[in-house]
C-alpha cells in the first residue's frame, strides 16, 4: 500500500510526532492520505464510488475506467465492507423490529437446485417458518435509520440479545406477535404488537410498517441482481442498509463519505 496525499497527489511525507502524516511537497496535507488500493489513485476511486452508487454493475465500471474487471470486483467488496462497518448507533425512541427470510421462490427453481437444496438442508425449500431461506433480523428507527443482519434462526434465544444490545433500555418497541418477542416487557421495554395473522397491521401509533417497506426495498434489489451466494448475503445487506440509512444525501455527499472512509482504513 502506497499513501498519495489527497491534497497535491505527493508521494513522500514526513511522520509527526502527534502520529499524523505531512506531505513533503505541499506542506499542507497533515493526514488526509488516501491510500492507493489496488493501483486505484483518488481520480479513480471517485469516479468507481460515482457509477457504484448510480447502479452501474462490474462490467460497466470496468468499461468505463479502462480498469481490469477482477481489480473492479475487488474495489467493490471494499466498499461494502466499509458500508457494512458503518452502522447506527443504539436505538431509541420507538423502534419496530421483524424478521424475514431471503432466497428464491421454490416455483422459480430447477430440479437440480431443490435437489441441493435437500442434501444440504434436509428439507424442500418452502415459505415462511422452517424454511430453507436465510433469516435476517432488522430493527428500524422511526427516524429512518434501520440496522439488519443475518440471523441463525428467529427464536428468543437469537432475536433478543440482538435487541438488548440495539435498542437502548425503556424505548418502545413495535412488533408483531411472534413467539420470539414475547420477553420483551420483562427487559425493560414498552412493547406493542400488532396481529398480522388477523391482518391487523396498524393500532393507533403501534405498527411495522415502516420496517416492512425497507424489507420490499431490499428484496427488489436483491432480485434485480438475479440472486446472489448466501456467503456473500452480509456484504450486499450491509451495503443496501447503508444506502437505506443514507438516501437523504446527495450523491457528492454519499462519495465523501466513502472516500472519508477508505482514508481510515
């Protein structure tokens, strides 16, 4: 790794005392260093997170940079990295949490899919609980700010430890009526649900609504990918929270951003 200041493109720098970093050619860059990832110099870098942030996919970044499409991959997976390590802080107020599962529609399945499916789960993929789909927790602010991960399985004994360290201590929190919630008030929380089942999904102010819109958002962007590899579910949920969180922003805003971070790492 090669440090370029961001200030003047200088190569060669002082060490301070203080820790920081002084460009030997401007004299004015104390620590706003770049590093140069993957031969990529901070020209590049803006115009990779300008056509990311737009939509554009490997080959078309790759394309329009002149830049080798493994290096593109590569760049990418940094950036989620970062957008997956830039999370909300504790919750509070009145939250909403849910649980759904990600993965494909069993009628949209080849034989040969469902039949790994079965050796690896032991089961047929189908919908709703006990299905071979990825179960992923989320917990949303009525701010807008929304936080998930992957989760092993939606019992008590997975779903609440994630909420005790979230959600901050005497917040109300929205939920449905599922089992896995029931301990709630006994931590310290005001809790309220409302009975899907019944399709009853508004009572008063107690509702999920909101987190039920991030979860079509995230399933739409999802499928527009054309599925992606389990494995590589939480840097592609980290990287849709992040966008979620920061939609308010602009795109220069959103790119200085990134960059602020790709300077820390």
């Amino acid at each position: 790794m090669r440090f370029v200041c961001k200030n003047c493109g200088g190569k060669k720098h002082w060490k301070l005392g203080i820790g920081e970093l002084r460009c030997r050619v401007c004299k004015k860059d104390k620590s706003r260093f770049l590093v140069k990832y993957l031969k990529l110099n901070v020209k590049n870098w803006s115009a990779l997170i300008d056509l990311f942030l737009i939509g554009a996919n490997s080959p078309v970044i790759s394309e329009k940079l002149n830049k080798n499409i493994k290096t593109i991959s590569k760049a990418l997976k940094i950036l989620r990295i970062i957008m997956a390590k830039d999370v909300p802080e504790v919750f509070s107020g009145t939250v909403e949490v849910d649980e759904t599962y990600l993965g494909g529609q069993k009628k949209n399945k080849n034989k040969k899919q469902l039949r790994k499916e079965l050796e690896i789960f032991g089961k047929e993929s189908k919908s709703g609980f006990g299905t071979t789909k990825q179960p992923v927790f989320g917990i949303l602010a009525r701010n807008g700010q929304v936080w998930a991960e992957p989760v092993p399985d939606v019992e008590a004994k997975d779903l609440i430890p994630l909420i005790t360290r979230q959600v901050k201590t005497g917040a109300k929190v929205c939920s449905d009526t599922w089992r896995a919630y029931t301990g709630l008030a006994s931590k310290g929380y005001v809790h309220r649900t409302v009975e899907h089942r019944e399709k009853e999904y508004v009572r008063g102010k107690n509702h999920i609504n909101g987190l039920e819109g991030f979860w079509g958002y995230l399933k739409r962007k999802l499928a527009s990918k054309g599925g992606i590899r389990r494995k590589y579910l939480p840097l592609f949920l980290g990287e849709y929270v992040w966008r979620y969180n920061n939609k308010k922003l602009n795109l220069k805003q959103k790119r200085n951003k990134l960059l602020n971070f790709l300077t820390q790492i």
